[in-house]
C-alpha cells in the first residue's frame, strides 16, 4: 500500500502511519498472505532419469469448436525434455475416452510412464485410472 500511496502523496513519517493504518485494517489482515491457507502442504517433484518416465497433463478450454466438434486440447508434457503432446478434446469426453487416448497416442509411442500429474480436474478422477488400468490389464 506505500509504494501505491507514495507515488501521489508524501508526509513526514508516511511509512509507519502507513504500516501502522495496514496492522490495524480488519479487511487488510484477512487479505494478508500471512493468513492465507495455502491449500495444503507442497511436495518435492522427483526430477527424471528418462524421457517420457513422469509427464504432466492438464486441459486447455476454448470457448469455439473446431470442425468436428472439439472445444478443448489435452496437453500432455514430458518433465525432462519438455517435449509436448496436443490431443485435441471435447469438454463432455468421459474420464474413460481420456484413458483410452493416452493409451493409443502417448504409450504407443513413449512406453508407460512412472508418474502422471495432473490438476486433479474431473477428467483424471478414479474412472480414468480404472480404464487406464484396464487397458494393460492390471
């Protein structure tokens, strides 16, 4: 809030009333980040020894359709060489399609990953891990 107010205005001991004025706001403490939950504790993510051995994925909506009806793309993005997927979506795709495509496009030619991480979106809920488990009939 100082360095916003000290560009118009300047008193003398400006910085303390400012920070004194902040200390005591009931509104300013709430936003404060010191209050903040940080939705939960953070992990250390395992840095790979291969390519295509852990792989971030997550989903990009768009707001137009393509031709045939995609509205979404599903990124799928190696850790170690950065090395991308795009595989184009419908938002209204089950959990199950996910799993059958990543099958088909990203083992068929990368092998079986170590790891997976996502958002945690609908999308890869248990009916993806299920169907994806099925498919190399664990």
């Amino acid at each position: 809030m100082y360095h916003d107010l000290k560009e118009v205005y300047w008193w003398n001991d400006m910085k303390r009333n400012v920070a004194d004025f902040v200390e005591k706001c009931p509104n300013c403490q709430q936003v404060n980040a010191e209050h903040q939950w940080l939705g939960g504790l953070t992990q250390n993510i395992e840095i790979p020894i291969w390519k295509w051995e852990m792989i971030n994925m997550d989903i990009m909506v768009r707001n137009s359709q393509t031709q045939r009806k995609f509205d979404s793309i599903w990124v799928n993005v190696d850790r170690i060489t950065k090395s991308s997927h795009f595989l184009p979506v419908k938002s209204t795709d089950k959990a199950e399609h996910y799993a059958q495509l990543y099958i088909e496009e990203i083992v068929r030619l990368h092998g079986t990953p170590v790891s997976l991480i996502s958002d945690q979106g609908p999308h890869f809920t248990t009916n993806f891990w299920k169907k994806f488990q099925q498919g190399f009939d664990i």
